[in-house]
C-alpha cells in the first residue's frame, strides 16, 4: 500500500507543475483540454455541465457549516464557488505538496485567506470524530490505493446528519474511457485499481450511510450521501 502511495503522490506532483494544463482539462477551458474531456472522458459540453452540478450537488449556496474537501487538487473547480461561503469553516487536504501549492495560488489569487490547507492522508485524517458538516470528494476516490480506509475516514469525521458528496470515476459505462484509465491512468498512477461500477458503488455506499442519491453522466458518478 505504501508503494501504491507513493506512485500516486509522485503521479501528482508531475501534475502540479503542469497545473495550466490540468486545470484547463478541468474546468473544460482550453483546447487541449475540451479534446481531452470529449475524446477520453465521452463528455460533451452539455454533459460536462452535468458533471459540475453533480459535483457540487450536496454543498447548497448557502452553506455556513463545517466543511472539509479531500482531496482539493488545484483547486480549480472547488475555490472560486466557496468565495460566495464566507460563513463557512472550510479544510482542504490533499496528499501532493505540488497541488496544494497550486491550491493555496488559487486561494490567493481569489482573495480567500480564511481557507485552510493541509497536507494529509485520506486513510489517516488528522481531525477528530464528528467535526464535519460535509465532505466534498471531486475526482478522487478512484486513485485513492486504499479506499475502504478513505470511506472508512471521511464517514468517522461526519457529524451525524452530515454530508458526504461529489463524484468520482465509474467503469462499465464507456469502453473508450475504461480502456484511457486502464492504460495511461492507471499505469501512470493517477488512479488506483480496483474501480466501482455505478451499481456497485451505490450498493458501497448504502451500506455507509442512511440516505444515498446517486446521479451518472458518462464514466462519472455524482453522489450525495447523509450519515
């Protein structure tokens, strides 16, 4: 497991010094990038619209809770939606100090000192039990290497009633996009083995929680979950 960790966090440093690139993929911006999204991902302008409401589904415009979101990656997608949540209380976490540093220039840039960055371990959170309104996971359950400790985690440090949402990676649904995870993803280490179906992922997380909404668009499953 320490090995598969490490692959990961040395997979996304190399993605924090190309951050522009990435975040463009991202946030469905640049050339490059919306190539990317419809030749590798299947996701259309249209769709990718969905993929973002999905992502944030859980987290309402007016949230003034405790929040934590893991992993926070660039930030990219995640930041300029809390400037509008300046009544919450809001954690970032992820394991590469290269993203992180990309995160905390994006904060920066958009003038959002109050948000905290930390480097940490999905499997080993630094926090206590029951502290969290919500948790927010975009793209990042599928490269976690062990992922029954992340949902394991992220459920201990939920208040009760709490929310855990966002989306992640799902197989079964687009040959072109399995077949793109399987040998660059998951060779290069971006992401991690094994990987959910969508029924087998809301089956997971059924068993987890008490309340389970699951949405799909193309490869990616948007969930919203309440402990």
């Amino acid at each position: 497991m320490k090995d598969e960790q490490k692959k990961i966090a040395a997979a996304y440093e190399t993605v924090g010094k190309l951050s522009n690139l990435y975040d463009g993929m991202m946030t469905n911006s640049s050339f490059l990038g919306r190539l990317a999204m419809k030749i590798f991902w299947g996701l259309s302008d249209a769709d990718y619209l969905k993929f973002l409401s999905y992502a944030f589904a859980g987290i309402s415009e007016n949230f003034s809770g405790k929040l934590l979101e893991v992993p926070v990656g660039t930030g990219v997608l995640s930041l300029p939606r809390y400037k509008n949540l300046r009544d919450a209380e809001i954690f970032c976490v992820d394991y590469s100090e290269k993203m992180l540093t990309a995160a905390k220039n994006h904060a920066e840039n958009l003038n959002l000192p109050n948000i905290k960055f930390l480097r940490g371990d999905v499997g080993n959170l630094p926090f206590g039990d029951k502290i969290f309104d919500a948790v927010l996971s975009i793209n990042g359950f599928h490269a976690f290497p062990n992922k029954n400790a992340a949902y394991s985690e992220t459920f201990r440090i939920l208040k009760d009633g709490g929310t855990f949402c966002g989306t992640k990676y799902i197989k079964n649904q687009n040959a072109v996009t399995d077949f793109f995870v399987k040998n660059f993803c998951e060779r290069l280490g971006y992401f991690t083995p094994p990987f959910e179906t969508l029924q087998s992922l809301e089956l997971k997380l059924k068993k987890i929680y008490g309340a389970v909404k699951i949405s799909s668009v193309q490869s990616f499953a948007g969930f919203i979950c309440r402990k």
